[in-house]
C-alpha cells in the first residue's frame, strides 16, 4: 500500500457527497494516508467531519488549494448536472499528465476529451457504496491514453475499495450503474420490503425489521464464505420440498408476475435513465 500512497500522492477529490466520502473513507480505511488526499467540495460542512476524523484536506474551491499542488489523479464525483462546472475547475491539471477518473454516472469519456483534450488520460469509472467498508464492486472503462502500469495502478487503486473489472466497452457502463451502481439500493428495499411483508403476516414491526435485516446480513456472510457455491444452490438449500418457502418463492419467481420481469424492467428503465443523462 505503501506504493499506491506514493503513485498517487498527491489525489484530488472534487464532490464530497455520498458516494465521493465512501470512496474517500474506503481509501483511508484501507490504506491510503491522509496526507495524500485532498476534497474539494463547497459544501465544507460535509466535509468538515472527515477531515477531523481523518486529517484530509478540505477546500472549497479548487482555486483555495495550494498553487503548486498538481494531482497525479482527478477522481469527479459530482453529480452529472454539475459536471460542466467541475470540470472547467480542474482542466489546468490536464497539461501536467494528470489522470482523471470520473465515476459520474452518464459523461462520457468523449466529453471528457472535448473538455480536456484527447491526449489526457481518462476513466470512466462505477462504483458502488459499498467502497466505504471495502467491498464495493467497480466496473471501469478507460480511454486509449491510460495504459501500462498506469491502468495498473488504476485497477489497483479501485481494488483497495472493494473489486474492480475492466468492461470491454463503455456502453457496457450504463448497465453497470443500474445492476450494482444502484444495486444496494435494491438490498436495502428488500430488506424494507420483507419487514413490512412480516408486519402484514402478524409480526411487530420492531421484530419483523430485525428479523428481516440479519437475514439479508446471514445470506450475504453465507455468499462470502461459499464463494463457489452457486446462488441458485445456496437458495434450494432454503428450500424443502413441499414447504413453506417453495409456496413463497412460486409467487416469487412467476415468469410473469414474479420478480424477474419487475426487475428486468428496473435495471432497464435505469441503464435507460444512464443514457439519456449522457453528456
Ligand atoms: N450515490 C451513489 O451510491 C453513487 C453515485 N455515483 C455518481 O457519483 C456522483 C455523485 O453522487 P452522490 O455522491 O450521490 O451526490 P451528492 O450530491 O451526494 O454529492 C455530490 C457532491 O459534489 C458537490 N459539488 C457540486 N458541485 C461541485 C463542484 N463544482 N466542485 C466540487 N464539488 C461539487 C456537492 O455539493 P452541493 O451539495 O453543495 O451541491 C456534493 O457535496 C453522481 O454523478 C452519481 O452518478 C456513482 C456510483 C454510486
Ligand atoms: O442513482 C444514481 O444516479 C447514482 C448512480 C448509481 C448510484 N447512484
């Protein structure tokens, strides 16, 4: 790790949001130094409790950082409406080699090089909230001037956060922001879900959402422990023949009314909603 603090001292992060602080926490907790990380994001007091606590720098402005400060990496995490905006506050950075990693759903890596030329190195990256305890899942594409040890270094500076896969192409990123981009989101309404599914069987509600969180929290520890096991082995494991969840999971897995066809039209609206935000 010792390394990766070296090739990438110093980072810049522009948007401290949500998603930017996961990453930033995921970094920190798994071996980056604060000394390293420097946040931009206007908002100072969201920021302001992770400097505290961890000692990176905060400014909010690019213009309020030290003059001399050229990152060797530009991770964008701002929302895409905002994009335009951050962009032209790190562009300078692209005529000193700087790599730039936007994980924005929805800008291209063609925006990026009409914005800071076709020579810079650019990543167009998904990660999900998970990177916050460092086991996150980032698919990223990068463009034809990231290469040898530095896409090396990219890969492994994703895989400090959780794992990282390169996709063949960037179209492939839309996708990827619906299934695991958004994907805890689905986790966490179905552990809502379940709870007030258990309220309505009778259970209080207190109980049915303790009972719903440590089951979805079992099946994912169960995941980690028996990586080879197949999903679909580890769920008939659950299931007895002529019991209680087979009835459930006939209504679950109905061709037509069960799950599958609400979530094909989930991911699809979503991959959809990636695209039509495309700048
Ligand atoms: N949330 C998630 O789980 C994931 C999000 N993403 C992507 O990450 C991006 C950010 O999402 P999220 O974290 O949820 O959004 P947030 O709104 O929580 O965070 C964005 C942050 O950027 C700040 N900001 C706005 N403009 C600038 C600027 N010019 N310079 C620096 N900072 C700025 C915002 O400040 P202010 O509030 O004052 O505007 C805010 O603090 C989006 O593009 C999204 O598609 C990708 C994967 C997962
Ligand atoms: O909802 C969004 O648009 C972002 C992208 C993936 C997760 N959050």
């Amino acid at each position: 790790m010792y390394s990766l603090n070296k090739i990438f001292n110093p980072l810049l992060l522009i948007g401290c949001g949500k998603i930017g602080k996961a990453l930033v926490i995921g970094w920190l907790e798994n071996g980056l130094e604060a000394d390293s990380i420097h946040i931009v994001d206007p908002n100072i007091q969201n920021t302001k409790a992770i400097s505290q606590q961890y000692g990176v720098k905060i400014y909010d402005q690019v213009e309020a950082m030290p003059q001399h400060l050229v990152p060797i990496i530009v991770v964008i995490a701002v929302k895409p409406q905002m994009m335009n905006k951050a962009i032209v506050s790190v562009s300078r950075f692209s005529h000193f080699g700087t790599c730039f990693l936007s994980i924005a759903a929805s800008s291209t890596i063609s925006y990026f090089e009409n914005k800071l030329g076709n020579t810079v190195p650019i990543v167009r990256a998904m990660p999900n909230i998970a990177s916050a305890v460092g086991h996150g899942i980032t698919a990223y594409f990068a463009n034809c001037n990231v290469v040898g040890d530095q896409k090396i270094h990219i890969h492994q500076l994703l895989e400090t956060i959780g794992e990282a896969i390169e996709v063949d192409n960037e179209e492939q990123i839309n996708a990827v922001t619906a299934l695991s981009g958004g994907g805890p989101a689905y986790v966490f309404l179905l552990i809502e879900t379940l709870a007030k599914a258990g309220i309505k069987s009778g259970l209080p509600e207190k109980v049915a959402m303790k009972l719903a969180r440590t089951t979805v929290i079992g099946s994912c520890e169960l995941l980690t422990r028996y990586p080879s096991q197949e999903v679909s082995q580890l769920r008939l494991n659950v299931t007895s023949q002529g019991g209680t969840t087979a009835e459930a999971l006939k209504v679950l897995m109905d061709d037509h009314t069960g799950i599958q066809p609400i979530f094909n039209a989930a991911l699809a609206a979503a991959t959809e909603r990636s695209k039509a935000l495309t700048c």
